[in-house]
C-alpha cells in the first residue's frame, strides 16, 4: 500500500490532501493507503481519519467510497478498499 506522509501538516492542509489522495488511491485501483499521522505531537489528523467527518467529508465530494479502517497502529491509519 501507498503511504502518505502527513508529519508537520495542519488540520486543515492535511484534510484536504487525505481527500484527494483518497480519490486518487480509489479511481486508480490501489487496494488503499496507509496514513502516516503520528501521535506524540497530537491527534487531530488521527481523529479526523478514523471519524465519521471524513466519510462525510468524501461525501460531500460526491464519494462513496467503501472502506475499512485498520487503526491497529497508533501512529498510523490504514484505509483498505474491499
């Protein structure tokens, strides 16, 4: 899986970069991405990835994206398309 780096990016950049790369991830058959968010200098990114916003978010781009989320490690999210 790709992985997207988002050490030092602010909430609102790295929303919108975790959109598109999630688009782009999607409409080009990967089967998902990995996002690099850590978690000793916060949890924003993390929050947002593994919260119903994002979802609603996608949604109002006009993606319904199915999904799985592995958030088994803490400094990362895995998005998993079945």
């Amino acid at each position: 899986m790709n992985e997207i780096d988002l050490h030092g990016t602010g909430l609102f950049d790295a929303k919108l970069k975790i959109i598109e790369s999630t688009t782009r991830a999607y409409n080009s058959d990967w089967n998902g991405l990995v996002f690099i968010h850590g978690y000793h200098g916060g949890t924003a990114i993390r929050d947002y990835i593994r919260s119903k916003h994002f979802v609603q978010d996608l949604a109002s781009e006009g993606l319904n994206i199915p999904m799985k989320l592995d958030t088994s490690k803490p400094g990362s999210t895995s998005i998993i398309f079945p």
